[in-house]
C-alpha cells in the first residue's frame, strides 16, 4: 500500500473540516503513524472489520506492553478487540464518540 499520510496531513491543514479515521490501522504500513495520529484533534473511530485485527505491531512498536497485547489478542470479538488496543494506545474518549457530533440528524419530509 502506498503511504498517503503525509497527504492527509496537509490536507488537515488546508481544510478545517476534513477528518480522517484509524479504520485499518493495526496493519505494518498504517500503524507507524499512530503516534502521529495521536497528536490530530480530528480523528473519529474507524473499525479494522474486516481488516483482521492484531495487536502485533502496537506491540512491537512499543506502543502497548505485553500483558495488554495479550490481553486484548485473546479477545474473541474482533470489534472489542480493535476498540481496546486502540484506546491502549492513546486514543482519548472523544475518538470514539466524535462521530456522533459531526453527523447531522436528516430533516424527516
């Protein structure tokens, strides 16, 4: 995959509106940005399903100590599992409950 990261960032810049989400993220190329991700104040919540979700490289990276990773690997559902490491890592409350402010509720006709 090719690394648009650095794309979106200028982007964000450039457009006050423009928000990106974590879906995908525990995968080699997309997770040596979490870091990075961690300091955007507009990121929402994105599932990795059905991108399978492993804790491996939080892990290797250092970004969660073993006994979470264990933790959170042995999870049997894949969404928790996602939701968990992802809030091991950093990312605060408002990731995951953002959406619901950026959605406008659609008039009824």
């Amino acid at each position: 995959d090719t690394d648009y990261f650095d794309v979106l960032s200028e982007m964000m810049r450039r457009y006050p509106n423009l928000y990106g989400d974590i879906s995908a993220f525990n995968i080699p190329a997309r997770s040596k940005h979490f870091r990075e991700c961690l300091q955007l104040d507009r990121i929402v919540h994105g599932s990795d399903y059905p991108v399978p979700v492993f804790g491996h490289w939080a892990w290797l990276r250092g970004l969660v100590d073993w006994e979470t990773f264990r933790r959170w690997e042995s999870q049997p559902n894949v969404l928790e599992r996602d939701y968990q490491l992802k809030r091991a890592i950093g990312f605060p409350d408002a990731v995951f409950a953002r959406i619901g402010q950026l959605l406008r509720p659609v008039a009824e006709a």
